[in-house]
C-alpha cells in the first residue's frame, strides 16, 4: 500500500470527517449522512486514498517522494 496522500491533505481529510460525523447528533434523516465522515477519516488514517491512485495522484511533499 502507497501512501499517497499528505499533511497538509490529512487535516483537512480529519476534519471534514468530524464535520460529518457530528451530523450523526442531528435528529431527522439528515443525520445518516454523518456516516459518510468515516471515509475521509479512514483515508486520513491509513494515509492512502483509492480515488487519488486511480487519477495517479500524489499530495506528499517533493521530499517525502
């Protein structure tokens, strides 16, 4: 497994997770939406994004390479 996705990337990845998992407080149907959240986390945590190896893309810094 490549790691192809980057600090700066993980941040944004971890907190727009938790964004959407808050959603999961909410009352009504708008809460299972929150669900979605786990897969920027999970690919924040592992450090490796399905999506960004199929375009061949790669947001590491130039010396992580």
């Amino acid at each position: 497994m490549k790691i192809n996705v980057g600090f700066t990337d993980r941040l944004i990845r971890t907190m727009l997770g938790l964004a959407l998992l808050s959603l999961l407080l909410t009352p009504g149907n708008a809460r299972w939406f929150g669900l979605l959240g786990l897969i920027p986390l999970a690919t924040a945590v592992v450090g490796m994004c399905p999506l960004y190896r199929l375009l061949g893309v790669d947001t590491r810094g130039r010396k992580a390479r």
